[in-house]
C-alpha cells in the first residue's frame, strides 16, 4: 500500500493486487517509530495516522518489579519524538484511504499463480473468479510474505532459521499496575513478554511459550502475565479481544533484486518481533523503491539506479535482525549466570545517557535514516526504456 502511495504521487502506471477478499480486521504490529513517520511524511499519511494513534514516549526493560533500563524517546532528534501505538488494520486503513483519494484501487480477491521475465519485461500469471489472466509490466514487486512467489521465481536464497518455540499476540483489557504510559519488555526465566498500551484503551500483550495454544484465551494471558510480570501488583485480565499464535524466523535474502523482479518486506526479511521492526523496515523499503521507480519511470535517473535499493535497504534490515536477534536472545536467556550479567549489563547502561540514546536511535529506527534516504540525481540519465503510461507494477500480498 505504501508504494501504491508513492508510484500514484509519480503518476506511475501500476497494478495493486490482493488475494484477500477483505481488509485485514485485526491488529497484529503495533508500533509506529519515529524514522518510519518521517519516512511516510511525503506520501500524506502521518497526520490520520497521528490522529489515530497513541504516543507514548516510555520504554523500559524489566526484571518482575525492577526496571532494568528505561528509555525516554520524547528526547529524541526528531519531529516525531515517541513510539506510536496503532493497531496495524488502522494503519492499513489509512493507506487504503489515501489510495483511494489519488483515484487508486486495490484490486482483491485476486492471486498471482506464476511469474516470468525477459529482456521486455515480466509476465504476470493471476486467477481472479476463477480465471487465469496475464498481467504484463515493465517491473514487478513482491510484498507477498514469508511465502512469497516473486522471491521464488527469482531463485533468491532466503538465508536462515526459525526460532525455537512460539509467540502469543494478544488484545487485552487489562488492569494494569505499570500504567497506560510506557511499553513494557519483561524478561523472566520463563520467558519474555512485551506489554503496550493501544489507542481504544486495551493492551498489545507479546510473548513467548514453547507451545502456545492455537488461540490464548484469558487464563493464557493471564497466566503468562502471572509468571513474568510485576509481582507486587499483579496485572489482572479483564477481557480478551482477540489473541493469535505465530512462529517466527530470522531470515534475510543475498539479493532484494533479480532484473525485473523486486522484493520487499517480510519476502525480503523476516525476524522475532522484539523492538517492533518488522513493518516499519518493510514501509521505509516501500517508500525508498516507490521514489527510484518513479524517477526511473519518469526519467529522472537511469536504470542502473534501481541497484540503490539493495545498497540502502539490506544493510538496514541486516542491522534490524542483529538487533531484533540480540533483544530475543537476551530475553530467552534462562541460565541464572547469565540472566545475572545479562541484568548487570542493562543497569550499568541505564547509568550511560550516552548508551541509552544510542539504544532508542536503534530502535526508533533514526540510527538507519541514512539507509532510508536515496541520494540526490546526478546529471542527465539518459534515455529511458519506456514512458509513464508503458510502466506497470504488480504487487501481491500473501494471505
């Protein structure tokens, strides 16, 4: 949706295409950081989704009772200094609004089966009611998953493995005594959980179990809250909303582009969920390669240009695995030595100003801005392959 966004402000020609018959209706990621809104304020999103949201500028790593480190992202060098709370079917809202505004369709219900290139461009193989039909395009995109067809008719290794173990997601009400102000990551010999307040009032729960039910309920919740929270006011579980289980891996493609094909997202790069990285690195990968399409497209730079994406945004989601992968390691930690250097550690950095701004620019994302920003045309591109009306695109989620 987001490179729909961009190719639309370019006035690229392009085909977006869903397999879901419906928006999704359930909440999934979270967090909005700082560098993503930046990122997003060209495409004239930030200030629905701002107005949608909750901000809160608190992050703290806990042990039960003790606060370990505690971040203040309301100092941060940005004009978005705070985490942004928001349900990820309101994000997908937003964008499908301000699609429709710029006259655009996402066109559902609609699955790519097959895909292929040459010299003149892809081939696009979709079933829709049915029917088999060809969509040809100039270039193809896949945010299509974990799963995704693009990176398999590239022939692209995705590099990696999954995490032992499950995550819960869960929506609850909760009577909490930490407070509807900051995100919370509590690690326990049980496991981690990550509790974040939600704009309707509720709370995004995160955690881990070696086999989590297919779907938690209430005594799930709570019993993960009880073996890993605070101890000394316990949480209470008022109702549950809704709940899902997932597994996750940490995997990374050797190449974001094969010629005509470009992947982006979690069919680029995948990782656990701690620090909530994974949309917001697949968002900032839309926004950077709608800009180079549409200068592309529209002659501003030459063809070669296209080899900018991989430059800026597989370093960035290198970094985002090594942090996601180091936060997931240190909160499954179970070996007593080590949860007590691993708990040292943490406070003699929550001692370091210095350190514990490092930490927050990582994960705001602002440590990366430089691997979001695509340098400015140099000279006259040459001639371009074909005109805007000739470009196509073609973009599939998985279900």
């Amino acid at each position: 949706m987001a490179l729909s966004i961009a190719l639309h402000q370019a006035s690229v020609d392009h085909v977006l295409i869903e397999k879901l018959a419906h928006r999704l209706q359930t909440s999934r990621a979270g967090v909005i950081h700082a560098q993503t809104l930046e990122s997003l304020e060209p495409l004239g999103v930030t200030q629905r989704l701002s107005e949608l949201s909750v901000k809160l500028k608190d992050f703290a790593i806990r042990d039960r009772n003790r606060a370990l480190l505690k971040l203040d992202f309301g100092k941060l060098p940005s004009r978005y200094p705070y985490l942004m709370m928001l349900p990820q079917n309101l994000t997908e809202q937003v964008f499908a609004e301000r699609i429709s505004a710029l006259g655009g369709t996402i066109h559902r219900e609609v699955e790519a089966v097959a895909i292929a290139q040459d010299s003149d461009g892809a081939q696009v193989t979709v079933v829709q009611d049915g029917q088999k039909k060809i969509i040809s395009a100039r270039y193809v995109v896949g945010a299509d998953g974990m799963q995704s067809l693009v990176r398999k008719s590239t022939g692209i290794e995705f590099d990696g493995e999954a995490y032992d173990g499950s995550f819960v997601l869960a929506d609850v009400h909760l009577d909490w005594p930490v407070g509807p102000t900051e995100v919370s990551l509590f690690f326990a010999p049980a496991g981690l959980v990550v509790v974040a307040p939600l704009p309707d009032g509720s709370y995004r729960v995160v955690a881990t179990m070696d086999e989590a039910p297919e779907k938690p309920d209430a005594a799930d919740i709570q019993a993960l809250l009880d073996s890993r929270g605070p101890t000394r006011k316990p949480a209470r579980v008022l109702g549950i909303s809704w709940s899902s289980r997932f597994r996750v891996h940490h995997r990374l493609v050797r190449a974001y582009r094969k010629d005509r094909l470009f992947l982006m997202g979690d069919a680029a790069h995948v990782h656990s969920p701690a620090g909530g990285q994974g949309m917001n690195t697949g968002i900032i990968d839309a926004v950077v390669l709608g800009q180079l399409l549409g200068d592309v497209v529209n002659g501003v730079r030459s063809e070669a240009a296209l080899d900018l994406y991989e430059t800026l945004r597989r370093p960035a989601a290198q970094e985002v695995l090594d942090l996601a992968g180091r936060m997931t390691d240190m909160a499954l930690a179970r070996n007593p030595v080590k949860r007590f250097l691993r708990n040292l550690a943490l406070s003699v950095v929550n001692l370091s100003p210095p350190l514990k701004r490092r930490i927050a620019l990582k994960l705001s994302g602002l440590s990366r801005a430089p691997l979001a920003r695509l340098p400015a045309p140099s000279g006259k591109p040459g001639s371009v392959a074909a005109s805007k009306s000739e470009a196509g695109l073609h973009l599939k989620r998985a279900a």
